[in-house]
C-alpha cells in the first residue's frame, strides 16, 4: 500500500508539472502572437511602475527626520512624531476645514452639471445648434490654469474689471471680489464649472448614444412625455457612467486643485483658501520640512483612499456599477 500510494502521488505530481509547462508554453505562444499588444501595454505599465510604484519608497520619509545629506535610509527614524506635529498645529482644522468645504462644494455643484448638460443637449433637435452649445461649452476646457486664473482677477478686479463696472451702473458698491475670503470657494468652483462642464458632457452624451432606441419608440408609443423619458430612460442609461465617476470624484476629495488655488490665494483670503496642496507645497519645498509636509501628504492620501475604498463599497451594495 505505501508503495502504491507513492505511486500515485508521483504520477499526480507528474501530472500537476506536466499541466503548469503546457499553460506557460500556451501563454508564451499567446505573447508570440500577440506581441504588438503587449508592447502597448508595457509602455503604460512601465509608466505606472517607474512614476507611481517606485516613488513609494521615498514614502518612509514621513516617518524619518530626514536629511538630503544622509539620504532616506540613513535619516534617522522619528515615527508619528510630524503626524503629531500635524494633528496638534493650530492650521490642522483650519486646514480640514478649507478642504473640506472647497471639495464638497465642488462635488455638489461640479458633479451634476454636465449630467443636466448632457440631458438637455440630448432632447435638442436641430443639430447646429447643438454643435455650437458643444463648442461654446468645450473650449474653456483647452483654457490654461495661469491664463484662466488671469481672467478671473481681471474680470473681478475692483477698478477695471467689467463685474465691477455692472455693479456701479446698478449703484452698487465696488466688491474686491479676490480680497474678500467668503467668496473664494464660490469664485474657484464656479469657474471651474464654466471650464469643464462641457469636458464632462462629453462623457455623458457618449453614455446617452448608447442606450437602444427601441426604449424611445416604446415611450412614445405608452405616451410618455420629455421629463418622463429623462427620468425613466436616459438617467437609468447614464447612471453606470455616472456612478464610476462619482467614486472617482470621491476619491480625490481632499485633493483640491494645487495650481489654480495658490495662484488666486492672497494675504486677505488665506483664511479660506489654505487648503492641505498649498500647506505641503509651503511647508516642504519652500520651508525645506520634507518630512513634515510628506507625513501631511501622506495622511491626505490615506483618507482619500478610506473615502474611495467606503463609497466603492457602497455602490457595489446598492447598485450593479462599481470600480471592482
């Protein structure tokens, strides 16, 4: 019996080997063939690992005083010590709370915007007209951060801009919009609306010529009104785009735009536009704290990645749409 058992797990054994070399001759020949492929694939995946993967290394800095002389290794080990520094500063809930406030706002007002956008471009009929409120609402997209930040500080300059110019012809009295700091989160996220409301159109209205035309023909045999077909076709058709994108937005909640906010920041509405992008930038490059400022950065993205990995879970529970 013992030499029989031997037997057969020798030959299982033989087989298991025999079975993992014809799959990898299977998947070397699937390479062979399908070379061009994965030679497109490598250059992204290279990109990924060479810029987002390997960077991680430099990531224990957060949990070093490090020193450039001493390199990352040689830094000596300091632990929570900068995320303390952090929790305990007198800018943390100042600076939560700019994030905060700027990101939901954001969302709030930026998410469903291209969604009506996108809705009403579909129930027009006459095709140039569509196209010119397309490319009307797409070119700001192509606007740079610095000149589109430029037109919002001339548009709202207190003495030369033309708002300010409507408000004296009302009798009204002259705003310095950009020195004002409750203004600031309604100044960034409306002009980021006007730029990429039609970008984001674009998503939708692609989701929207998906959907089969035979749901139309059918509503308009049962009588179905516009507003019926909207709510009953269209948003059913766009909500799996919809909800991915969403996630995504989540995701990045506390990661408000960089560029665009230090360039409208001022000494008078700092206050309201410090946000964590510009504290790191600050603090790390032109305060020389690299330590500091990664174990901020560092916190930031691990609650970005909280708030991607709770939405994702929820939308997986509630709904058939999901990131994985």
């Amino acid at each position: 019996m013992p030499a029989t058992t031997g037997a057969l797990e020798g030959k299982k054994a033989k087989t298991a080997t025999g079975g993992r070399s014809l799959i990898l001759r299977d998947r070397g020949k699937r390479v062979k063939r399908h070379w061009q492929l994965y030679l497109l694939v490598l250059l992204p995946v290279a990109y990924l690992v060479i810029f987002k993967y390997i960077p991680m290394y430099g990531a224990q800095i957060a949990f070093r005083d490090f020193s450039p002389v001493k390199g990352v290794t040689g830094s000596d080990w300091a632990g929570m010590k900068h995320f303390s520094t952090f929790f305990s500063s007198p800018n943390f809930w100042m600076l939560i709370k700019n994030t905060l406030i700027i990101s939901i706002y954001s969302l709030i007002v930026g998410f469903p915007a291209p969604i009506l956008l996108a809705l009403a471009l579909n129930e027009v009929r006459s095709m140039r007209f569509k196209r010119l409120v397309q490319m009307v609402t797409f070119a700001p997209y192509f606007i740079s951060t610095i000149v589109m930040v430029s037109m919002i500080i001339l548009f709202l300059s207190p003495r030369l801009g033309f708002v300010d110019h409507i408000l004296t012809v009302f009798g009204m009295e002259s705003i310095n919009f950009m020195g004002v700091p409750k203004y600031f989160s309604s100044i960034f996220v409306w002009s980021n609306v006007w730029q990429g409301i039609g970008y984001g159109a674009v998503i939708y209205l692609a989701a929207l010529s998906g959907i089969n035309v035979d749901l139309y023909e059918a509503a308009k045999v049962d009588g179905a009104s516009r507003i019926r077909k909207v709510w009953h076709i269209d948003l059913p058709g766009i909500m799996p785009a919809a909800t991915i994108l969403l996630i995504l937005n989540v995701g990045q909640i506390m990661n408000v735009g960089f560029e665009k906010i230090y360039l409208m920041q001022n000494p008078l509405n700092t206050s309201t536009s410090e946000v964590i992008s510009t504290y790191v930038y600050k603090i790390g490059l032109l305060g020389a704290n690299f330590s500091f400022s990664a174990a901020v950065d560092l916190f930031n993205s691990v609650i970005n990645l909280i708030l991607l990995l709770s939405v994702n879970y929820v939308a997986r529970r509630i709904s058939e749409s999901s990131l994985w």
